[in-house]
C-alpha cells in the first residue's frame, strides 16, 4: 500500500467519539461565529459537510472505525495514529479493532490524581503509543512538582509527548492561556532528553519559538499537521513550502512528522492535506530519502514500529 509511490503513516488524526466540537463554544454568539467560520472553511477548501454527529455508542465507534479503514484503504494511507479518540478506554477498543492500522495515544487531564495510574494503563494495558497534551488548556506549568511522576515514567519508557501549543480551536478559540508557546515546555523537556516532544501545526502561530526550542533541544520534532491557516494570521507572509524549508534547515529531516489532523465525517481522511505538502517538498527538491523518513519513516521509529523497515 502507498500514496504515489511512498508509504504513509499519518500521525495526526482524531477519533470523534462523543462531544464534537470540543468544549468552549457553548456561548451562542461564540458557537455561530465558528459556524460561520466553519462554512467558509469548508467552501475555501472544497470540503463537504457540516459534520455529521459523532459516534456515541461502541457500535457506532465500530462503524466508524470500519469507515476509517475503507478511507485508508482508498487513499494508499497504510497506518494512523489517533491521538483522541472521546478517552482512553474508548479509543482503545477501536484501536484493537484494526490494530494493523490503527495506533492510540493517551489522552486524560495530566493533574487529575489519578494520572500517572491512567497512562500506565494506557500504555501498559491498552497498548498506546504515545501521550496527547494541549499547552493552552494545562492549570499548572509543565515543571510542576506535581507532574513529575509522569515525566519520569514517560522519560524512562521513552514515550513521544505530542503537545498542542498556539491557537486552539476554531474561530472564538483561544488566543490567551499562560501555556501558549512552545517555549513553556523548555525547562522539562530540556531535562527529561530521553522524552521525544512533538509539536504540531509547526507551532500553530509560534512558529519563531518552535523554531528556538528545536535550535535548543535535539529531542524536539516538528509536526505538519492540519491546514496550517494560521499562517493567514501571522504579520509577515508564509507559506507551506516556507514552513517546510526552514523546519528542514533547522532540524534535518529526520525531526519532521507528517500529519492531516482529520477527523471528521463526511470528510474523512483529508487527502487534500497529504496531496499539499507532497507537492510542496517535491517542489524543495527534498531527496527522496527524506520524503520517506517525512511520510512514515520518521513516526514508525518514534513509535516502535520495526516492521516497518526504516520507513523504506
């Protein structure tokens, strides 16, 4: 199975079971702003929709998950990695329906009491590869005497933190938190080398910090994941491809993870989004070496996947 000639491991998809959209537009000048702006999205992008309502029961998540393997199938996707999926017993049934394709990340309140016992058994007992945070959302620093339980466990395992930092949400979204930027996980990360940390959406509006921290950091990876629009925000002009060139200037290409972010249905997998940043390295010349450890190469070594060969 491939995508033009490359496997493919997408390590950016969620798993819509339950609420959708996520909680934070419960105000109705709030939810129909983002409506509004969610309309715009999907005609600027050629997307359909609206979405349809999310999996609420485990036989619909079956369905659901059964629909994910037919999207991969047709798009010459061969793995993903859901990194939410409406909690970690949920999620873990669905990636134990496809385990040949499907791959799960722990997802819980970091500073709820019994943290550290739910990422055990998320990695211990359902089989995840990895631990999902957003910076935005997180009531303590990341250096709290209270987390470091889940540092230490995750450094000595070795396990990949994917962290949400920058803009969060849709239009009405988070813009403020104290925990925005990248650059708040730099006393941690800089003392826990043995955790690799993902940043994803090349920083989503924090590109100049992600950019610090992976000049600081050699345990830092960049994740392309989403339709990075951002960009359209920012003072200064960017691009994709200007994205990619200085992640690829500034880490090498062994430090870049491709991913969509899908999510919902009837959207599905956006191949839009892989067919984008295909083209975009093609037209940087990157080797093709690169655009294999880019496209799944880089993900399988992080997450364990020896059968995968190096990402050839």
């Amino acid at each position: 199975m491939a995508y033009e000639g490359f496997r493919v491991l997408d390590a950016h998809v969620h798993f819509v079971y339950g609420k959708w959209p996520p909680a934070g537009f419960e105000h109705p000048v709030l939810a129909a702003y983002a409506r509004e702006r969610d309309r715009r999205m999907r005609e600027e992008w050629h997307f359909p929709g609206p979405p349809e309502p999310a999996a609420a029961t485990p036989e619909e998540a079956e369905r659901q998950a059964d629909r994910w393997v037919e999207e991969l199938d047709r798009h010459g996707v061969e793995r993903v990695i859901f990194v939410t999926g409406g909690g970690n017993e949920r999620l873990a049934a669905v990636v134990r329906r496809h385990p040949d394709r499907f791959l799960g990340m722990v997802h819980h309140d970091p500073t709820a009491p019994d943290a550290l016992e739910q990422l055990r058994r998320g990695v211990e007992e359902y089989g995840f590869v990895g631990y999902k945070m957003f910076g935005p959302r997180m009531p303590v620093p990341f250096e709290d005497p209270s987390l470091r339980p889940i540092w230490t466990y995750l450094a000595e395992r070795r396990i990949p933190v994917l962290i949400h930092f920058g803009l969060l949400g849709h239009a009405g979204g988070v813009v403020y938190a104290p925990r925005m930027s990248p650059l708040t996980i730099w006393p941690v990360a800089r003392e826990f080398l043995d955790i690799p940390f993902i940043i994803p959406h090349f920083g989503a509006g924090y590109w100049q910090d992600l950019l610090q921290l992976c000049w600081s950091l050699p345990n830092v990876y960049i994740d392309t994941s989403g339709s990075n629009q951002w960009m359209r925000w920012m003072p200064y002009p960017l691009t994709l491809e200007s994205l990619l060139q200085k992640a690829y200037e500034m880490v090498g290409p062994e430090r870049i993870l491709f991913g969509t972010d899908s999510s919902w249905f009837p959207r599905g997998f956006v191949e839009r989004y892989l067919a984008d940043q295909l083209r975009a390295v093609r037209y940087l010349r990157w080797p093709e070496e690169a655009i294999r450890l880019f496209l799944g190469g880089n993900a399988a070594r992080l997450f364990g996947l020896r059968e995968w060969g190096g990402g050839a």
